[in-house]
C-alpha cells in the first residue's frame, strides 16, 4: 500500500524563538518540517539525493550574513542542474539580499518582524511561482522536442535529420573521417495502407523502427523523410560498412513477419547508399535517392549503391515463415 507523505520543507535557524514561532506556521500548511541547526547541516540536505521543495534559512544561521552568501553559494553551485527554491528569513531587506533576489540566488525573503500570516502567503507564492516555471520549461521542452521528431515514430523528422547532418558533414570534414548514408524505403506500402488501413499501418511502421533502432549505435542518425521512407546516417562508416547494415536490416528488420490487428505481415524494403566524402548532405541525400530508385527499379529487397561500389542485391526471401510457420498476408 502507497503512502502519501506531505512535501518536506526545510527549515535552517539556531534561534529557538524563531523555530517556536515559524514550526506552526508549516505545520498548518500541511507540510512536513526538517529542522536543522547548522550550515552543514543544511547544505547536506538540500544538496541530498532528494532535497526539500523549499529551504527556509535564517541569514543568523552561520553567525555572519557574510557566512550565509558563502552558503548560498555552495549549494547553487552543488545543484546547479535542478532548481531548489531558497526563501532567507533577514531582519530588513538591504542592498546585499536585494542583489541575490536580482540573480535568482534566493526566490523569496520574508522579514522576522513580519506577522505569520505573511510568512505563510510568502512561502505559498513561492512555491506557487516555482510549480509555473516548471510547467512552463515542460512545455517549452516538449514543444522542442515535437518540432524536432516524428510525431508517429518518435525518430527524427526530415528539417532536423537535414539541420543535424550538415553539423556532422562538418565534423566529418575537420577529422577526415567518413560517413553514409542509407536510405530505405518499404515495398509497396500504398497497398498495405489500402488494404490494412491507417491505425495498423501506423503500428507497422513503429514496429518498423522499433526493430532498426536495436541495430545502429548511439550515434548514428535515424529518421523519417517521408511517409514509408527512412534515413540512416552512418558517421565513420564506408560504403562496404552500409551495405553490411543494409542486409543486416533486410533480414533482422524485416524478414520476421509484423504482427498487427491479428495478422502475420510479410514487409520487404529497398536500400539505397551513398557516401559523403565532406559534400553537401543535400548532394549526398539526392545520390540515396537515385541509389533507392535503382534499387526499386530492380524489385523488392534490392540494395544500390550509387556510382556502382557495389552491385549487391538479393531476391526476394520466401513470404512464409520458416521459424513460426506463420500464414503469412502477401500478394
């Protein structure tokens, strides 16, 4: 059974007045209180495995405001990757603390003369402030990453693979180093779109890059240009390298059936390859393009690599399965 354990604050003074009166406060506001009483202490709990959504520290704690920047300090710079919002409990509101609001070091202060219900109406701000720029940077994320991946497959989209293929054309020309790519493309998908219709054809086509991407490495660059076509870029590959994936895709890719809607479907695919040689992706990309079209021209599992570094093609396997002894749907 999943307990529910109210959020943690953290509370940071060595004054027992000021623990007396602001413990009350968090308690009615439903949140659990960590009490420490020591700069240590308190560094060692925000900068925790899973820190307190809020730090409440009186600017006395370490017996100097001087000594409390330098805490400040230490804990920006130990979690500099996540945002831990930091409200300092000050006697009055000088240019020092002023100057730390300003550069987003502390979210909030609130002065020790003020009445409790203030205390509580400046945590609650704090926090409610914190929850927007954090849906806020969410959305600006995911919007990112929309604008830059296929929405059904999750791979790149055609602007970005270009955006990010002109970046690597250009490591590749600094290290002299090589690159391909392959361009593949399913065998007569229209008629399995008819025939199946869109939802299945859609699961076909994440299954499709599902199995591919158990096959490239972490770096190399996949995406969809077009509706049943794909884009591999292969930094630090030959031609002979290619065209080694290339078959390693046509069998483990796709010479296992797919299933889909309780049917067993065959696929098959074209390949076409051409290499980079430090030119222009968009060169490059229109070299695939004729390799593919070659490829297509010969039938069904053929790869063509453009300018002839190799004349490898294969007829098409058996449509049934040899493994499963599945009835497999092919025309």
């Amino acid at each position: 059974m999943l307990v529910n354990h109210p959020p943690t604050l953290l509370l940071a003074s060595s004054d027992p007045a000021l623990l007396a009166a602001f413990e009350p406060v968090l308690l009615a506001m439903g949140m659990s209180v960590d009490v420490v009483l020591s700069a240590e202490a308190a560094l060692a709990a925000m900068t925790a495995p899973i820190p307190p959504i809020l730090a409440l520290i009186d600017v006395h704690l370490s017996g100097s405001e001087s000594r409390t920047d330098n805490l400040l300090t230490e804990v920006r710079a130990s979690i500099s990757s996540r945002r831990l919002p930091i409200v300092l409990i000050v006697d009055t509101l000088g240019q020092e603390w002023t100057n730390r609001l300003t550069e987003g070091v502390i979210e909030n202060v609130i002065l020790r003369s003020a009445e409790p219900d203030f205390w509580s109406l400046r945590i609650t701000t704090t926090l409610r402030a914190l929850h927007t720029a954090r849906e806020l940077e969410t959305l600006r994320e995911t919007a990112l990453l929309n604008s830059q991946t296929d929405h059904l497959t999750g791979i790149y989209n055609r602007e970005t693979l270009l955006a990010m293929l002109f970046r690597e054309t250009d490591r590749v020309q600094r290290m002299k180093s090589s690159l391909c790519m392959i361009l593949f493309d399913i065998d007569d998908f229209g008629h399995w779109n008819s025939r199946l219709g869109a939802d299945a054809c859609d699961d076909l086509l994440r299954h499709v890059v599902s199995r591919t991407n158990r096959l490239l490495r972490t770096y190399d660059l996949f995406g969809r240009p077009g509706m049943d076509e794909f884009l591999i870029a292969l930094p630090g590959c030959t031609g002979i390298n290619a065209i080694m994936l290339a078959e390693r895709l046509r069998i483990d890719v796709f010479s296992e059936p797919f299933h889909v809607s309780g049917d067993a479907i065959r696929l098959s695919a074209c390949f076409g390859i051409a290499t980079s040689n430090g030119r222009s992706p968009i060169v490059v990309l229109r070299e695939a393009e004729q390799a593919l079209q070659l490829a297509k021209a010969a039938g069904p599992e053929t790869i063509q690599c453009f300018n002839g570094c190799s004349d490898s093609s294969a007829a098409p396997v058996t449509y049934l399965s040899n493994s499963t002894g599945d009835e497999l749907l092919a025309w």
